[in-house]
C-alpha cells in the first residue's frame, strides 16, 4: 500500500521558506563583502621585526619529531667509516653551506647534554646502521583488514 507525500502547509511552510532565506543570505553575504574589513590584532599597530621575516611555517613528517632532523645540525658526527645501511658504501660526509646559521639552538649549545641534562640517556645520533627503526606502517590497508 502506497503513503501519499504529505505537503508542508501553514506554519511549516513558513519556517521552512525563512530557514532557507536565512541560509541563503548567510551564505551570501560572505560573497558580497559584508562585514569584511582587514583584521587587527589590538588595534592599528603595524608588526615589526627585525627581519623582513613575520612567520615561520615548519612541516614534519607523521611521527617524526625536531630533533630527528636538526639535533646535531648544522655539525652531523661525520663519524669515520661510516658505511651506507646495508652496503660497504662509505656513508657521505655532511657539510652544512657556509652561509648555514652558527647560533642555533642546536643540543650542545641549549645545555641539553650532560652534565646538565640528569637523565640516563643522552640524546644521541643514529649510525647509518640504527636508522631503521621499528615503526608501525602508515598506510590504511593494513589496519582495514585487520
């Protein structure tokens, strides 16, 4: 047995007609400009620095922190024989560019290695040889069929 469709009459009607022009103009004034203006931060005050540099946007890798990139940047341990992770490849030499900065807050200059650092593991570098580290897969597949 077939329900016929019940139209919305009255008082419905109404308040479905004047959700939808609400809608409508919410929606529409972000197109024709209303209420837009440059937005402050506390007043007019322009920003200034002391480099034309204003922000800083740093991008990581899932999972993978600062200090896996930049703990011992710009000066790596270079360690002598080194070879590449699975081969006799000697592991190149890294050499920061000579116009790399020297005041960065690198683990030896912020006083984050001992004696000032109490823990019982220092941070240390990888070797070629350590780099592969257990990790979970980041991929969907597996955890789908799990």
């Amino acid at each position: 047995m077939l329900h016929p469709v019940k139209r919305p009459t009255g008082k419905r009607l109404a308040a479905a007609g004047g959700t939808a022009a609400a809608a409508a103009l919410a929606l529409t004034s972000g197109f024709l400009g209303l209420g837009a203006g440059p937005a402050t931060a506390g007043g007019n005050h322009p920003a200034t620095t002391t480099t034309p540099i204003k922000h800083v946007v740093v991008i990581f890798q899932e999972n993978v922190s600062f200090d896996h990139y930049f703990a011992t940047y710009p000066k790596a341990a270079n360690t002598p024989g080194e070879t590449l992770q699975g081969t006799a490849t000697p592991a190149p030499a890294f050499t920061a560019a000579g116009n790399t900065p020297k005041g960065i807050n690198t683990l030896a200059n912020a006083g984050l290695l001992a004696p000032n650092n109490p823990n019982s593991v220092q941070p240390s570098r990888l070797s070629p040889m350590q780099a592969v580290t257990c990790d979970q897969d980041h991929n969907y597949g597996a955890e789908q069929k799990a």
